[in-house]
C-alpha cells in the first residue's frame, strides 16, 4: 500500500510536461510530419460517372499514379447523379481525406460541398470540368474552349466550308458541355454558308446520342456534317446515320476514347479532339501529392490538346 509521500511523487512524473507530451501523442498517434506523403492522409476520387469510358480512364489514370506513389485513394461513382455525387464527397470528408478530386457531374450543383470540404481543412482539385460558385485550389484539364474551335475548324474544312450541320451537346450545366459548346460556336456562328439545323443535348451519353440522332433525322436528313461534343454521343450518331442509310456525313467527336480512336482508323469518325484523360487523373494526383506536402501549386494546369484523324 502507498503511502502519502509516494502517491503525490508519482502525480507529480505523471503530471510533468513530457509525460503529458507523451500521453497527447498516445491519443493522437505519432506525429507524421516527417513521414512519406503516402502515410499521412488519403487522396478522395469524385468520379461524375464509370459508365463513360473516359472517365474509367480517368480514373485508370489516377490510381496507377497513386499506386506508384504510395499514395491511398479513395474513389466513388456519382454515376451521373448530382445528389449522389453530394453524399459520396460527404462520405469522403467524414474519412478526413486532406485532398479531393472532383469530377463534377454538374458544375454548379457541387460548389456547396465543396464549400464544405474546404471548411472541413480539405483541399480540393478540379478535374476535366470545373467547379462554378466555390474556390479550389487547382483546376487540371484541357481547353475546352480551343478544343471546340478545333473541331468546328476541322468539320468545316472536311465539309468544304459549307452546308447544314448537327451539334450534339453534353450534359447541360457540366462546363465540358458548356465550353465545348463555346468554342464550336464562335468558329460556326455568323457563317452564312453553314446552318446549324439542331442543337440538342444527349448527355455525353452513346444510347442518347443514337436516340437524338434518330429524331433530328426524322425531320430533315439534309445534313452534311455533326459536332459531338464527346465520342459516346458521336457513336451513336454514327450508328443513327448508317442505319438510315445516309452517306458522307461528316461527324466528329471529342475525347478520343478507345472506341473513338478505332472508329476514325474504321473511317467512320472522321476525328476527335484528343483530351488525354489518363493525363488528367495522373496530374491530378501529381498536383495532391504537392498540397499534402505543402507545396505551391498552379491554379490552372492544362493538359494538352490535339486532333486524332485518319
């Protein structure tokens, strides 16, 4: 049994200032400021959809650079559900991530929980399209802007400089569909020789694209040229196109997914803005990997552009 002396010598060691230290770091765990990155915090992945193969590329991108790097990532599907791209970053940021990568699947939708993840001390990465109505740190990705004028120019030449043409737009309220359309506009508008018979959206998606294809030519199938404003919808254009047994229409496409890439060496694309998307998920990690180091980073980081054709 102690006696009195002994207890109050033994408050006192554990009372004294490095054995509080030592019983913080108990709680806390150890301290990890001069630890590799990689055991410090995971990277959280926001995909807008894996039912698009761009965005499987995307993400293909990311993890092998995260493998590489030693670094965890943490990836989720919206599958092109605004609301449920909301809960899966929530999720995220109760698994205290210290970097987000987001792919939104509406522009505007997501800024209030990106909002709150910055509050929450996460930094926050745009990738492929941008965030509108909230701060990140970085955006990673193409012009979409000059990627438009790239196709607009190429359609025209490839159409002779005239005649009526299809635009097929992406998901409404996504800035790729947004500036694509921005881009391809200002080459195509005030052209006097060529008519833009319809301008419709298919939502970056193959099926869409067929279906929207099929309905335009139901009303007129004096069309020489169509812009997609990604491969999937162009696709299905195509398919649109050959089953009503149209011939030389001239279609182009944006991504330069797989299948995009092997229809314009088929000869029915006729090209595609390439956009590199396992470059975007590499950057994108790249660019995480310096914030958790405390590093400074460029608020744009492009990725470069070029046009795929036969």
């Amino acid at each position: 049994m102690m006696n009195r002396n002994t207890r109050a010598l033994l408050v006192g060691i554990l009372l004294s200032p490095l054995a509080i230290g030592l019983i913080a770091c108990t709680k806390q765990g150890p301290d990890t400021r001069s630890e590799p990155v990689s055991t410090q915090a995971a990277i959280g992945l926001s995909i807008s959809t894996l039912n698009n193969p761009f965005f499987v590329s995307l993400r293909d991108g990311a993890e092998a650079e995260a493998k590489a790097k030693g670094i965890p990532l943490i990836t989720v599907d919206a599958q092109n559900d605004p609301a449920k791209q909301i809960a899966g970053v929530e999720d995220l940021i109760q698994k205290r991530i210290k970097v987000l990568l987001i792919n939104p699947t509406d522009s505007d939708a997501v800024a209030n929980v990106v909002k709150e993840a910055e509050a929450a001390g996460i930094k926050v990465i745009s990738l492929d399209r941008k965030v509108n109505g909230a701060d990140v740190s970085a955006h990673v990705g193409s012009d979409n802007v000059a990627g438009g004028k790239m196709a607009a120019q190429f359609l025209l030449q490839q159409i002779g400089g005239k005649g009526n043409i299809v635009e097929l737009e992406g998901t409404p309220g996504s800035s790729a569909a947004r500036e694509r359309g921005e881009g391809f506009d200002s080459v195509i508008d005030g052209n006097a020789a060529v008519k833009v018979v319809a301008r419709q959206p298919a939502d970056f998606d193959r099926a869409k694209g067929l279906s929207v294809m099929e309905n335009i030519l139901q009303r007129s199938k004096n069309v020489q040229g169509v812009f997609a404003q990604n491969d999937e919808m162009a696709l299905g254009a195509i398919r649109a196109i050959e089953e009503d047994g149209l011939k030389n229409v001239v279609v182009v496409g944006f991504d330069a997914t797989a299948d995009g890439v092997a229809a314009v060496k088929a000869g029915k694309l006729a090209g595609t803005v390439q956009q590199k998307p396992e470059l975007i998920g590499k950057m994108g990690v790249d660019a995480a990997e310096s914030l958790i180091s405390g590093k400074t980073i460029d608020q744009e980081i492009p990725v470069p552009l070029a046009l795929i054709t036969r």
